[in-house]
C-alpha cells in the first residue's frame, strides 16, 4: 500500500508545483503598488486609459457615459479613411487620465467623478455592404441605448466617428428612448441634401445614405424636433446657382451660424444663439472635426477653408455645457490626411471637453437624488 500513496504524493506535489505560487492579498498589493500605473505611451490604447468592456456582448456591467467607436466610412462623398479615426482619436487621447484629467476650463476632473464612464470598443460594422451596416448601427444603438446606469438612468453613448453618416443610427437609438430630439451640429456642412442633390444617372435606395444625406433622412424619419435644430460653423459651396440648399435646410426645421458670424457676434454670440433655440430641449450632439479649419485639422474628408480653431470650437462648446445633452459624436476623423495627429487630437480634446460637461450634469443628478435618499 505504500508504494501508491507515494506515487499518489509526488503526482499530487507535482500538480501543485504547476499551479505556481501563492499570493496573499499582500503580494497582490505589493504587484500593485509596483506596477499598476500607466505612462501616457504605454498601455493598450483605449480613450483616456478608461476601462474596456466590450459593452455590447456584456448587459451586466452598467455605466453611465460610454466611449463607443464607429469604425465606417463607406458613405463618404470623398476622402474615405474616417474607419481609422476611433483609433486616432484613442491614440490621440493617450495623456488624459485619471491622474491628469482636471479641466481648469470646466472645474472639473470628468475621470475622477461620482460618474461611471468606460470605453466600449468599437461597433463590428460591415464595409462591404451599407444597408447592413445602417442594420448593424442601428441595433447596436439600439441595444446600448436600452441599457440602464448604476442609479437607473440611462446611458450617454460618445461616438467616435466613422464618417458622418454613423448619426442616421445613433439618432435612431436616442429615439428609441426619448422620442424626437434637437440636434445642435457643428459642421462646415449641411448634411441635410436631399439625396438626388448628389447627381446619379444611377439612382438606388442604398445610394441615398451619405455623410451629406443623413439629418435629411433623420427628418424624414421624424427623429428631429421640428424646427428646433442648429448648425454651427457651415462655410461650404452649395448646390446649383442659388440659396436652395438653404431653402431645404430651412423646410427641415434647421437655423444656421456661418463661421463668418464669429467675427460679427463673437463666443458669446454664438453660445447664446445655440441655448436660446434648443432651451431645455434634449439634445444629440453631432461635431464633425471639419468645422476646424484644415489648417488645424487636415485630417478629415471633406476639409473646407476658412474654419474655426479649436480654442474656439472648445470655448463654445464649454459655453453651451448645461444642455440637455443625451447623445454625442464627433466624427470623420480621417488620419491618413492628418498631419502630426493634430486632427485626432483636436478631436480628442473636443471629446474630453464634452465629457467634462457630460460628467458634470450626470454628477449634479446623483449628487440631487443622494439628497433626495438621504432625506427619506
Ligand atoms: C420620407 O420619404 C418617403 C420616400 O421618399 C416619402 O414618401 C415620405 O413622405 C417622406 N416623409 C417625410 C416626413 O418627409
Ligand atoms: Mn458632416
């Protein structure tokens, strides 16, 4: 009997020794304390560092705003590349954390909140087949949107662009929830042509979706807010030989700021604008990175002269931060046109500066229904 217990004995010592060693809670925080922090350079690039869940295959973990990638660009009108452009703006990203997250603009650290943000990873969108793709965008929303927060509300999904297009899908997911919204768009374009606006001998439903088409195809859908939408930044040709493409801006229920407006009526002019024609109405976001001049931000497709710089952009953006804002996207974020990362940073910044006012409002309704417990 004793020569197989002591077989038993060294097969027995030999699995352990394969299990490795043991680690106490001391050991784990000693690895810890070593090697838990992260340079700016370093790491697997999600935006900011913040955690990644790929949050679509997961319905348990709950967060309250989310970073969420749309890597598609088959809908654009010109340069394609935007697919590249969540990457560039996570790269882009990479010296916001935790540890330096504090926006002196804002007063506030959007990393370091009572609020509950994660990166999401990036949407599976097919680039060979658009109809699917608006199918894929569309539930995706859908889905994510249907989600609750920690508290019970519901989420704020950040979109990184992809080209323009990507907001027909994330509009459709806001109002999935909400019903129609105001949408504030900053752009050197309309974006709301009328499909046969793009001249095709060829003409096809599917043709009909563009990065130029798409708050046509909002309005059509009743996804807007009659009358209550507003672009900011629009310098671009327009169709034709007269002021039709306004004529039609106008029949979508659109008011409009030109970049020119900024030297006439200023920052201020420009926010005060924004708030009095949105008021408290729930509002979807959408910049699209060539409201900036091309000088600052090359790397987009369809650049246009003549635009706005970012410290501008920001400050108006920090100057319309108490909206009721329920969804976002900063989109077509091209890096193959972009020079030293200096669009993917600029967007970047656009995306931080927003979700300083994002984390800000959020932070405000826990803190209010903390309160509220607390009284009970
Ligand atoms: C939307 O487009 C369809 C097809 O062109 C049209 O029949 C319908 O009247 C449009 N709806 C609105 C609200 O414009
Ligand atoms: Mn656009």
């Amino acid at each position: 009997m004793k020569f197989p217990l002591l077989l038993l004995l060294s097969f027995l010592s030999l699995a352990l020794s394969h299990a490795g060693k043991e680690y106490t809670e001391e050991d784990i925080s000693n690895l810890r304390q070593k090697w838990a922090s992260e340079h700016p350079f370093g790491g697997i690039s999600t935006f900011a560092h913040l955690p990644h869940v790929h949050c679509l295959t997961s319905p348990h973990e709950g967060f309250d705003i989310a970073i969420l990638g749309a890597p598609f660009d088959t809908a654009v009108t010109y340069r394609p590349g935007a697919r590249f452009g969540p990457r560039a703006i996570r790269a882009a990203s990479a010296r916001q954390s935790e540890s330096r997250g504090f926006n002196v603009r804002a007063g506030i650290n959007p990393y370091l909140s009572d609020v509950k943000l994660l990166d999401c990873g990036d949407i599976p969108i097919s680039p060979f087949d658009n109809e699917l793709a608006l199918r894929q965008m569309t539930e995706a929303y859908k889905e994510l949107m249907s989600r609750s927060t920690p508290s019970g509300r519901r989420p704020i999904i950040v979109t990184l662009g992809g080209d323009h297009s990507i907001a027909l899908a994330a509009l459709r997911g806001v109002n999935s929830v909400y019903g129609p919204v105001s949408v504030v768009h900053f752009d050197a374009h309309i974006d709301t042509w009328h499909p046969t606006k793009y001249t095709s001998s060829w003409p096809t439903l599917q043709s009909t979706f563009t990065h130029g088409s798409m708050f046509y195809l909002a309005y059509n859908e009743s996804l807007l807010l009659p009358t209550s939408n507003i672009h900011a930044g629009l310098r671009s040709r327009l169709s034709g030989a007269d002021m039709s493409d306004y004529a039609d801006d106008d029949a979508q229920g659109w008011a409009r700021i030109s970049t020119d407006d900024i030297d006439d009526i200023g920052v201020a002019g420009i926010v005060k604008r924004i708030l009095e024609h949105v008021g408290n109405n729930k509002v979807y976001l959408s910049i699209d990175i060539d409201v900036l001049d091309p000088g600052t931000a090359p790397g987009t497709g369809t650049p246009e002269a003549g635009g706005w710089t970012t410290r501008e952009l920001i400050r108006i953006i920090r100057g319309i931060e108490g909206l009721d804002v329920v969804g976002v996207d900063v989109v077509e974020v091209a890096p193959a046109y972009d020079w030293a990362e200096s669009t993917a940073l600029a967007a970047s910044q656009v995306v931080f500066e927003v979700l300083s006012s994002l984390a800000k409002k959020a932070g405000a309704a826990l803190r209010v229904e903390a309160e509220a417990r607390d009284e009970l």
